[in-house]
C-alpha cells in the first residue's frame, strides 16, 4: 500500500511537470514557471495540488443561456441580419434625411413669418 501512494505521488509530479514545462508563460499564472518547476520538485505532493488549483491557467467555457435558476435572465437579443447595402449608400440615405430634415425647418420658418396656422 505504501508503495501504490508514493507511485501515485510520482505520477502526479511528473504529470504537473510535463504540464508546466509544456504551457505558454501567458497561460501561467501567480509566479513565473520556474518557480512553479521548484516548487513541484520541491514539495511534489503539495506543489502538484496547488499548480493543478491555482497555478494553471484554465481556458473558459462559453455559456450559451442563461442560468435556468434566475427567472429574471432573459434570452440575448437575436442577431441583426447583416445588411446588403453598402456604406457608400448608407451615408446617401443619410445625407437624404439630414437634407428632408433640413427643408422641413425651412418650410416651418417661412410658415411661421407668414403667420399661417397650417
């Protein structure tokens, strides 16, 4: 029995050190690598837990829906189809409105001067 913990303990060790040696410095985290290849080394069973708990940077799941267990959590907003106009064309429309915009102030003004009602 005593030899199947420490073998496991090995396993373990070795394991961390293949991990730590093979990950990105970015995807490292609280100390450099070769503090964490000390530590593992040092202390294998106790160095192995904490880079597997807080050394080891792991990636993010993605959450697809909301939790079920809030009821105030809505389903996201549906994507906006991507529009077939150009840019070009957006601004002309743009420049349209901004001139109709423009006319009907005018047209208010000179109603206002000449003091019709309509």
């Amino acid at each position: 029995m005593p030899y199947l913990v420490s073998l496991v303990v090995l396993a373990g060790m070795i394991f961390a050190l293949v991990d730590i040696i093979t990950r990105d410095q970015s995807l490292v985290k609280h100390m450099p690598k070769t503090v964490w290849l000390f530590v593992v080394i040092l202390l294998p069973f106790l160095g192995t837990v904490l880079w597997f708990a807080i050394g080891r940077e792991y990636p993010r799941r993605e959450v697809s829906r909301p939790p079920q267990f809030a009821p105030w959590a809505s389903e996201p907003a549906p994507v906006r189809a991507h529009e077939a106009r150009s840019t070009e064309q957006q601004l002309a429309d743009l420049e349209r409105e901004i001139e109709e915009e423009r006319l009907r102030a005018e047209l208010a003004r000179r109603r206002r001067e000449l003091g019709d009602p309509a």
